[in-house]
C-alpha cells in the first residue's frame, strides 16, 4: 500500500533524511524511533507531500509525485505535534473540520447525516462527547491532542501520519490513543505511521520499527529482529536494555506489596 523507495528530503536545498526504503502493507503499523533531531519529523512530510523529495513515495501503486494536492489530502493526513491553541472553536466544529473534502461536495457544502455520523462516531471512540461543546482554549494538552487526533481520522483518509501523537497525555490515554489507532489501522485495512521518543510505548502500536540517526535509517523490522543491547547503544549511545531492567526491577520491588 504504501512504498518508499531512496528517499531523501529537506529544507532549502539541504537533505535532511537520506535513502529510506520501506513498504508497508494494508493493515499494517510502523513507529519510527531515534534520537532528537534525527529528521523523523522530516519524513513524515515528506511522506505527506508537504516537502519537495527525490527517490519515490508510492501509495498503492500510485506515484505521489503525479498526484494532485486534493488527491494526496483524500489518501494521506498527518496529524503534527501540538502548538499554541488559541482559537475559540468547539471540540464538535473542530472535528467537522476534518470533513472538508466531504462537505464541500455537499449540497450548499454543508454537512450532511453522513457527515455529523461519523463525527460523532469517532468523538465516542476517543472519549470526546461528554465536552464536546467545550473550546479548544479549554482544554489540556492532551485532550487538544485526541480533539486532533479525531480530526485526523474522520477525513477518512488510508494513512495516518502522526508526530509524536501521545505528547502531553498521561499514561492512561497514551495508552487509550496508541490503542485506538493501533485499531484503526488493523480493522479497517489502513496504515498508520507515528513517531515516537518512548520505544515501550512504540511497541504497544506495533512490531514494525524504523530506527533513524542522523538522517539515516539505520535498522527496519519487527522488534525481536532489530533490538538487542548493542544496537540501541550504538544510537542513544548508552545501554538502553539495562536501564529498562533496572527500571523493571524497581517496579518488581511495588507489586510486592499488594
């Protein structure tokens, strides 16, 4: 469904990210992990078509270069980090935003039934109709995150991209978001794509893992093919593998105390 192929991009001239390649199947998830500044965010639009690339993106089958913008907006979204909310509009409008390749074919391009469906549909899912009157300069980080991430979705689109979607959440709707799209992308044959900095929560996505540094890709596969100690060393540059089972051991030491 979605193939990259010696992918570079960047800005004003300057590769950022160099030589990617990867495919991903329908149904399929992908977390892409390394170090700040590693071009993960990068990647991701120029996935999005919002950054001139060389080498090839296809989407089934389908040169993204050949594809007009409304084209590529009808197949791709990308839901980027949070930024500064200041806007007075409803949780409820926010999200109907996201209809707007399907609102404007509508009659008078007003939502239609269909329309104010599946908004509210996707609110339920991610825990929004009990504030869905509420403005976005109401709310807390992590709820402005899932207000998008319900934004995202009802565009309908066949893959989702998302920067470092679990930003500003605690740990119970990390886990809540991270299930949802996990979900999303398995049931209804799609692709998600996210970019993460914690590689346990990256794993409660998928198997799938991209490691990046400095603009390269440095291992893609499944979890148990890629990670050992030595090679998250060579890309945090500390022993990563022993902190998590000296962390583990800690939290052993909690559970006997039930």
């Amino acid at each position: 469904m979605l193939k990259v192929e010696h992918l570079s991009a960047g800005y004003n001239g300057r590769f950022v990210v160099q030589d990617i390649n990867f495919t991903l199947e329908r149904g399929e998830s992908l977390a892409i992990i390394g170090p700040n500044s590693c071009g993960k965010t990068t990647l991701l639009r120029a996935i999005a078509g919002l950054l001139p690339y060389e080498g090839n993106i296809f989407v089934d089958n389908m040169p993204l270069k050949d594809m007009k913008r409304k084209e590529i907006a009808a197949r791709i979204a990308m839901m980027s980090q949070l930024s500064t909310i200041s806007f007075p509009f409803s949780i409820e409008e926010t999200v109907m935003m996201g209809r707007y390749l399907s609102i404007r074919d509508n009659f008078f391009g007003k939502p239609q039934k269909k329309d104010y469906d599946h908004v509210e549909e996707v609110m339920a899912k991610l825990n929004l109709l009990e504030i869905r009157k509420k403005t976005l300069n109401q709310l807390s980080g992590g709820q402005i995150q899932r207000v998008f991430l319900a934004h995202t979705m009802v565009q309908e689109p066949k893959i989702i991209l998302l920067d470092e979607p679990t930003n500003h959440m605690d740990m119970h709707y990390q886990l809540d978001m991270v299930g949802q799209i996990k979900k999303w992308a398995s049931k209804e044959d799609h692709v998600a794509i996210g970019v993460f900095h914690d590689i346990n929560l990256a794993m409660e996505l998928t198997d799938n893992l991209l490691f990046m540094k400095e603009g390269k890709l440095i291992g893609f596969g499944k979890a148990k093919d890629l990670i050992t100690p030595a090679f998250l060393k060579s890309i945090y540059g500390l022993d990563v593998v022993e902190f998590m089972i000296e962390s583990y051991g800690r939290w052993l030491e909690f559970e006997g105390k039930k």
